[in-house]
C-alpha cells in the first residue's frame, strides 16, 4: 500500500449475480488530498462508495481506508471516516445544535469534548446562526452545511461525500465550494458529484468510472490534454491581439505548426481561431511574435479540451464508436 495514500483500492469488483456492478477497478486517493470520482448513473460510483464506507461487502479484492481493511477491520474503518449521502437522512423536528449533538453521542463522543466539537464543526460550516433553528426551517443550502458539519463531527480522517452540491442554487455551490476548499489538508476527501466544472475548481485528482471500470484517472489538466490528443482535430487555440486584424492573421498563419487561422472578431482588437499542433511550443512562438511586433496580447485559451468534454468522450458508447470509425 503506498504511504501516502489515504484510500486503496486493489482489484475491487461487486457483483449481483452475473452482472459485475464493479468490475477489477483500482486507484489511490493521496492523503490531505480532493479527489473527484466521477460517472454517469450506473457507472458504479454508489456502489464503489458503499464498500469504501463498509456498507456494502465487496466480492472480490482488497480496499483499505486510512490503513485498515474496510472488509476485516470495518470498525477501525468507520471510526475514520465522515460520509455524506446523496440523500442525507435527519429528523426534521430537531433542532441543529440538538441534532449534531445527538450525532455526536451516538459516535462515541464523549460529554467532555462533544459540546466543543459541535461548535467546531459549526463554524467550519458556516451554520453558526442556525444552531437553534428546527432543521425542518432550513434552506436546501444549510442541510447540505448539516450534512457536511454530521460527517466532520468525529473529526474524521476521510471524508466521503455524495453529490454534496446536488440541488444547490450557483451561490450556495460557490459557499460548498470554499468550504470544500477549507478542509483540504486537514482530511482526504473523495467528491461524488456530476458538476464537471466544481471538479476542475476543486479537485487535485479526477477517477472517471464507466460501466464498472475505471476509464480515466489524473489530474484535470493532464485530462484536458489527454482531450486535446484525442481530439486534435475538433481543438482550437482563441488569440485575442490589440493590433491590425489583417497583420496578426498573416503572421499567425506563417507559423509551421498553424494549419488554418479563422478571424472570429474584428476591430481594435481581434480575436483569432487557429487550428494545428497546439502546443506549448506554438504559445510561445505566438507571444514572442505578437510581442515582437509590438502589438499586445490579451488572451490565449484553448477550446475543445473541456474536462465535460474528455467525459462525454469516454463515458458515451456511442461517441466512442463514432470516433473509432
């Protein structure tokens, strides 16, 4: 098992009879890290999920959270964590200082720390102004904070979460988010979610599941570039120059790796699609050349390389054969 790992997953499969739910996937999450684990419905993230948290009994291979077995050492396992369903359960006529309370005893907390270790958590999610409030008044937004501030109570060393943004508005995401941001470092998070964009925002790490498998796993960018390679032809590289429009576009095209350079605005300052090896090497070139020619460059941003869309290519069958065709 590597040292700096927090979750291991070895060859882990789940089956239902003949159907592999998981089929042999493996990866790491590293420790005081953000992962991202991400797969359309039935891809096998739940079903992943409930084995790390010991829920559900894998039918081969080996998982380990924070060193232990969650198969012969489920307890020690428990222990470690803090776990966010999709669907967070709570009981609606309590309050929250009450509820996080009740949680906490329930964890083995003792009386002597519990009463600090809810205003911790608290404060850590924002719900500081709610404690006294009955949780059947909260906003969608402040239960998912209950949610979060439930799984933090016993100050776990991994934190699982599950669609923790599902149903947010783009304001209470943003909040999710920093709060999100806050905890790294201090736990190892794994990040169910189908928001493509808070991953590229949030996560370290990205685990793509499909049909069971793990299809795709690295960092974001190294995912984006993996996009671009497999579809060069579809990426462009948007230059926008303070300079003559018709200039910057002769000098642009001259370059050898440019294969086609398209004028998309005009004026004071333009804006350029060009198509070709869009690599580092051609960047360079280009702010050399614009700068070179004292003109001033405002932008340089590659289309067609979006993590959503690396995941449509390898999560969509059909998409996959189109393109093998």
């Amino acid at each position: 098992m590597s040292s700096n790992a927090d979750i291991v997953v070895k060859n882990l499969t789940k089956t239902y009879g003949r159907f592999p739910a998981v089929n042999n996937i493996s990866f790491e999450v590293p420790r005081g890290s953000i992962v991202g684990f991400l797969g359309p419905n039935g891809a096998g993230k739940t079903t992943t999920i409930r084995m790390l948290t010991c829920f559900l009994p894998p039918t081969s291979g080996t998982a380990s959270v924070a060193g232990f077995d969650v198969f012969s050492q489920s307890m020690e396992v428990r222990s470690r964590i803090g776990y966010l369903p999709e669907n967070a359960p709570t009981y609606t006529e309590m309050r929250v200082q009450e509820y996080l309370a009740y949680r906490g005893r329930l964890r083995g907390i003792s009386r002597s720390t519990l009463k600090q270790r809810v205003e911790s958590v608290a404060e850590k999610c924002w719900l500081g102004e709610r404690l006294r409030w009955p949780i059947g008044t909260l906003s969608k937004g402040y239960r998912q904070r209950l949610g979060i501030a439930d799984a933090l109570l016993n100050n776990p060393q991994v934190l699982i979460l599950d669609e923790p943004t599902v149903g947010l508005d783009p304001t209470q995401i943003r909040e999710t988010r920093k709060m999100l941001a806050d905890l790294a470092g201090q736990h190892t998070v794994l990040l169910s979610t189908h928001i493509l964009s808070e991953v590229e925002l949030t996560c370290q790490r990205v685990i793509i599941i499909g049909r069971g498998q793990i299809l795709a796993q690295g960092t974001p960018e190294e995912l984006k570039q993996e996009s671009a390679r497999r579809n060069s032809s579809g990426a462009k590289l948007v230059v926008e120059v303070r300079g003559p429009t018709q200039q910057v576009k002769m000098a642009l095209g001259a370059m050898p790796a440019v294969e086609n350079v398209e004028v998309l605005s005009d004026g004071p300052v333009c804006t350029l699609s060009l198509s070709g090896k869009l690599d580092g090497a051609l960047r360079e070139l280009i702010a050399s050349t614009v700068v070179g020619r004292g003109w001033a460059l405002r932008e340089m941003r590659t289309t067609g390389t979006s993590l959503e869309e690396f995941f449509v290519q390898i999560t969509d069958p059909g998409t996959a054969m189109n393109q093998a065709a």
